[in-house]
C-alpha cells in the first residue's frame, strides 16, 4: 500500500488537461538530463533562438551587441564585450544565407547537449501525442523512474492499444505489458540497484505497425548522486588519449609479442641489439647521437700466457721468439690460444619486440 501511495504521489503530476502534449514530453529528456540546464519548450527555445538571430543580424559588424542575448547555459551570451562569442553562436545557430533566420535542428543540438541520446525519444513521444499517445515520467530518483501512459484515439470509439515495456537487463519494472483502453492512463514503474551505470527503458506500442512506434528512453548514470556527465568524461578520456599519444610520438616500446599491436610499427635498428641509455654527461659513452648505432668491441686488455722460457711478453700482447741457429739471433714466431666459446659475447638476456609508435 505504501508504495502504491509514493506511485500514485510520483505520477500525480501527469494528469493531462489538455490535447498539447509535446510538453510533457520533456519528461522523458529530464531522465536523461547531465546537466542541471532547466528545460524550455521547443516553441520558447525557437522563439528565443529567432530573437537572438534577429538581433545579431542588426549587429553584424559585431561591434555593437546591445540588445542581443540569448541566455541557455550551453548557447549562453550577453554583454557588449562578447562580441566573439555572438559570432560562434551565430555560426552555430543562425543561417549562413541569412542571419535573421535559424538552422534547422537547433532544437534538437539544444537538447542533446542537455541529455545525450534523449531527442529521439522526445521526438516519437512529440509525434504520438499529437495523434492518440502521450508518454511521461513523473518524480523520479537515480533508482526508481514512474512512467505513465495515456492514450485517446480521438474520434476511433471502442478501441484499445497493448503497451510494453523494454529495459536494460539491470533494470526491473513492475509490469511488463497491459491493455490500454481509449481515452485511459496506464501506471508502470522501474527501479535498478545500480545507478553508476547507464541503462535503458522503451516503451512500445505493441499494437501499432509504424516503425517509430518505440520510445527508447535513456536513463542517466550517477556518481555520488550526480548525473555523470558522459559527453565531458568521453571528451576528456580522448583529450587525455591524444595528450598520451603526442607524449609517445618518440617512445620506442618493448612488447612480449611477436607482432607490434595497432599504433606501432617495428623499431629496426633494435634488432638482435641491446639497448643502451644515452650518456647525457659524457662520461662513459661520449660523443653519440640518439638513435645511432655501434658496433660490438672488445676493450684493450692484456692475456697472460705461461712458457718454458723461450717467450716473452710486452705492452703489445705476446710475442714469441724462436732462437735460429747457434748464434744470439732471435725470430719471431706466431702463437695460437685454443679457441672457446660461442659465435658472440653477450650476457644473459630475454628476447622482446622494440616498437615505436607510428
């Protein structure tokens, strides 16, 4: 029973008067609104909107402003200095061919920008309600959203229609799918246990063979009781993507894979090499360049070899002399190390791909 009582409460707000319902079809964008921008009827936006195009195209030379304001948060402007600003929103809302008249679709950017994906709705609710269906949503929170539905065939006696209702799987409603009679209001109510996630809810009228007989309603996601705003965070994921990128535009990457993946392409001159970090100082490895390279060596050392008194060292290496003869003469004679070893010098190491991005 209470809760009967908090629906009838969140829905007694629906009541249709009268037979101009595209207002309370802004009822349906305020569940998906991110953005406490208040909502105005497509005939106050376009009114205004006019005014504002009228106004700036008696001010084109931008340099007088007075009386041109238009003020909707997104499409917001006013003051003699903001010239510029009346320039972009001119642009943006007002034909190039004539600035005294307004785009098309301007309502439609107004309300996007408020709600995310809640035009198409608007716009089905918009056309049905003129003709026999109105949808609405009453008082709703981030978890629970009361939806009403009436339908008045106009002069078509003894009908009915058959509504259903659609949701995302995290979404429940109580009912879904009943009978509407002419000229009768249909309840439902939809709750979900998660608010951080977007989510979805369409209403459908089942009986109706018109393509756009479907009300798909976004349903806002929430972060600490607020509307997330998923147009800023998508902005700023790509902002911060691209910011990543440009950071990286000389990275050169090792993977554990055999293929560079997307966005990356071989670092050739890291093959079968090690990688060794520039000397900055000088101190070790003087006098190169990024990215140059150097071939393998040996450091000049000496090698100690053991003999039965007919060799000698020097500074050199070895050298052997070999007496001819009987006189004190001596010869030089080659000497040979047994050979040890493998095909290089390395030390122990792990094969990776080095890539660099494209």
């Amino acid at each position: 029973m209470k809760f009967i009582k908090y629906l009838m409460c969140a829905l007694c707000g629906l009541v249709w008067s009268n037979p101009a319902y595209a207002d309370q079809c802004l009822s349906l964008v305020k569940l998906s609104k991110i953005v406490s921008s208040s909502l105005v009827s497509e005939a106050e936006f376009t009114s205004d909107v006019k005014g504002f195009c009228e106004s700036y195209s008696r001010n084109q030379s931008g340099t007088a402003t007075n009386g041109i304001d238009l003020g909707y948060d997104d499409f917001s402007f006013g003051g003699k200095s903001a010239s510029s600003h009346a320039n972009s929103l001119a642009r943006s809302l007002c034909k190039s061919s004539d600035t005294r008249e307004i785009k098309e679709n301007v309502y439609q950017s107004y309300i996007e920008k408020i709600a995310p994906g809640a035009f198409e709705a608007y716009q089905t609710c918009a056309t049905h309600s003129a003709r026999d269906f109105s949808v609405s949503i009453g008082e709703s929170t981030s978890t629970f959203v009361p939806i009403a539905v009436r339908f008045s065939p106009g002069r078509q006696r003894g009908t009915y229609a058959s509504i259903s209702l659609e949701a995302s799987p995290d979404v429940t409603c109580n009912n879904n799918e009943d009978t509407i009679e002419e000229n009768g209001t249909l309840l439902f109510s939809c709750s979900r246990p998660d608010d951080s996630r977007r989510s979805t809810i369409s209403v459908v009228n089942t009986a109706s063979s018109e393509a756009n007989s479907t009300w798909s309603i976004p349903w806002t996601a929430y972060r600490n009781g607020v509307p997330v705003n998923l147009v800023s965070e998508y902005t700023e994921a790509i902002a911060e993507a691209r910011s990543l990128k440009h950071s990286l535009a000389n990275a050169v990457i090792p993977f554990k894979t055999a293929v560079c993946p997307d966005g990356f392409t071989p670092y050739r001159p890291a093959y079968g090499r090690f990688i060794r970090g520039l000397d900055l100082e000088g101190q070790t490895d003087p006098n190169r360049i990024i990215g140059t390279l150097q071939d393998d060596q040996f450091k000049k050392h000496h090698h100690k070899l053991e003999d039965t008194g007919q060799a000698e060292h020097s500074k050199s290496g070895y050298d052997r002399r070999q007496r001819v003869g009987h006189g004190n003469t001596d010869k030089p004679a080659a000497v040979k190390t047994t050979i040890v070893g493998g095909d290089e010098t390395r030390p122990k190491n792990v094969a990776l791909l080095y890539c660099e991005m494209e």
